[in-house]
C-alpha cells in the first residue's frame, strides 16, 4: 500500500497553500466560537488513527458516564427487592 505525500513534498504545495489562504480570509469575518470548533475538529482528523480514537473516546471515560447507569440498576434491583419483601410480609 502506498503512503501519501507530504503537503512540503506534494507538487500541488502551492494549490495547497492558496486553499489554505483563502480559507484563513473567510475564517477573519466568521464567529470565533465556530471557527475554533472547526479548528479542534479538522485538527483531530489529521492525528493518526490510534491518537484520533483517543480523543474521541475521552468522553466516555468519565466515571459520572458509568455511575449513573449503574446507580439506575441498582434502584431498579433493590426497588424490586423491596416489593417482593414487602408482599411477603404483608402476606
């Protein structure tokens, strides 16, 4: 499988160049929270693919993502733990 070029060793450098001035005029007039959203995106498609799957991922590595499906499991059980035992003992 062959490796892409380089944007220094690429022969559309220059093309490659001009795009990216063009783009940097129109990025002077937009929203600045949007243009740094843009920026964070594109900047991660760039990063190699195992860097990329990290940076997507890191959401999900927060405890409060896990604690509460689990805390909703829990009530559910003991909720259905605590009918039976209550049947049983108004029985």
């Amino acid at each position: 499988m062959e490796r892409s070029n380089k944007v220094q060793d690429s022969p559309q450098r220059e093309e490659i160049r001009a795009e990216y001035d063009r783009l940097w005029a129109d990025m002077q007039t937009a929203d600045a929270d949007k243009v740094r959203r843009m920026l964070e995106r594109d900047r991660r498609q760039l990063l190699p693919w195992r860097q990329r799957l990290v940076e997507t991922t890191k959401p999900l590595r927060t405890p409060l993502l896990w604690a509460v499906p689990l805390g909703a499991a829990a009530a559910v059980g003991a909720s259905y733990v605590a009918f039976i035992f209550i049947a049983l003992w108004v029985e």
